[in-house]
C-alpha cells in the first residue's frame, strides 16, 4: 500500500491546504475583500476547499493542490502590499501548524536527537501514542514541505505574489510575462525533475524544510527540559 495512503499522512494533508486556504480567505476580508466570503472559503470546512483531482492525486503520489481562493486585489485596502500579504499568509499559516506539532511532539517526550530528520523515526509506548507521534510528525513535513512549495517565487504559487511588490519598476513587464509562462515553467521543472533528474523544485523545498526543522532542533536543545 501507497504510504501516502496512511490515515496520518491523509489527515496532516487535509488540515494543511484547509489552514493554508482559509488564512488566504481570511487576510483578503481583513484587508478588504469579501469575494473569497461570499465564495464560501472562509471556513475551516476541508470539502469548501478540495480540488477532486488535486486531492486524488495527493492520495497517489503525495503531490497535489486545492482550489484557488478567489481574490479581487482591486478590493484590497492596500493593492501592492495587500495582495502580497495575502498571498503571504497561507506559508505563514502551515508554519505555525508545523510549529505547533513540534511543540506538541517535544511536549511529549518523542524528540531526543540532534538531528532534524530524526524526527521521522519517533516512536510511541502503545498504539495510540504511535498514532499521535505519527500524525505530529506527518504534520510538520507536509506543512512545512506545502509552505517552502508554495514560497517558490513562479506563479500561481504564493511565492510570485509575494515577491511582486520589489520587482523594479523596469523589469516589471518582463516579469509579468514571466508570470504568465508561470503555469509552464512550474510544469517543465517538474517533467524535469522527474524524467532528466534535476532536482530544482526537491531541493527548493528540501532546502527550506531542512533549515526550519534545524532552527526547531536548535530551539529544543537550547531550552531547558522542564
């Protein structure tokens, strides 16, 4: 069996794009946009945000998408840095969910290494503290892989609207057009990957991931067990 089709695995995924989708709701009606709203996004509800082929093919083979959060910037309180603060806020919400696992998994003892991939060999004393360990780590990974993912700087990724505001104003056709070659580019990098073996976009995303799950190391030898 597919380990992505592990009830741990499945539940982390699903309570990823849910956060992730629902903090890019709710940024755009703080700052002004009701259309996501209206559009029945700003919920935690997972089934307002499914995509039925993107959340098959995360079932398949671990890689997929939601449905995009529809967002009139014209409506933002602040068009350049209101779109990028939107755009902004589904990474930094699968960083606190990535945080927050750490914390519960430090909270329970699980977490004794140095190294930042240890973490995937946590074990529990009995099943259900197995599960638990299992989805807290689940959780870290696929939050912290959708957040370094989406921080890829080509669109329609989160990345190229949050880099937007300090493009030049010289360069911003050629980026603009770079933009619409967006959808692409992000689908020639992965063929790439993964029939020549670049791995562009794998370590893109292994590169973040690997930095913050050292910077959690870091934090949890420097704090004091209570």
């Amino acid at each position: 069996m597919s380990s992505f089709l592990n009830p741990t695995f499945i539940i982390a995924i699903l309570v990823a794009i849910t956060v992730h989708e629902w903090a890019h709701a709710y940024a755009a009606y703080r700052l002004g946009d009701n259309t996501a709203k209206y559009a029945g996004r700003l919920t935690l509800n997972p089934l307002a945000h499914l995509d039925p082929l993107g959340a098959l093919m995360f079932v398949v083979v671990g890689f997929g998408w939601a449905k995009p959060v529809p967002v009139d910037p014209r409506n933002l309180r602040n068009y350049k840095w209101g779109n990028t603060l939107v755009a902004l806020a589904g990474p930094v919400s699968n960083l606190i969910v990535a945080t927050i696992a750490m914390v519960l998994l430090e909270i329970l003892g699980r977490h004794t290494s140095n190294s930042p991939m240890s973490l995937l060999s946590a074990q529990g004393d009995s099943t259900a503290m197995t599960l638990a360990i299992q989805l807290l780590t689940s959780s870290i990974f696929v939050n912290l892989g959708l957040m370094a993912f989406n921080l890829l700087p080509i669109a329609p990724l989160d990345g190229s609207k949050i880099l937007e505001p300090f493009i030049p104003l010289h360069l911003q056709d050629l980026y603009d057009e770079a933009m619409r070659r967006g959808p692409m580019i992000l689908i020639l990098l992965l063929v790439a990957e993964h029939f020549v073996g670049i791995p562009i976009i794998s370590g893109w995303v292994m590169g973040i991931m690997e930095f913050v799950l050292t910077g959690f190391v870091l934090i949890t030898t420097i704090i004091p067990a209570s």
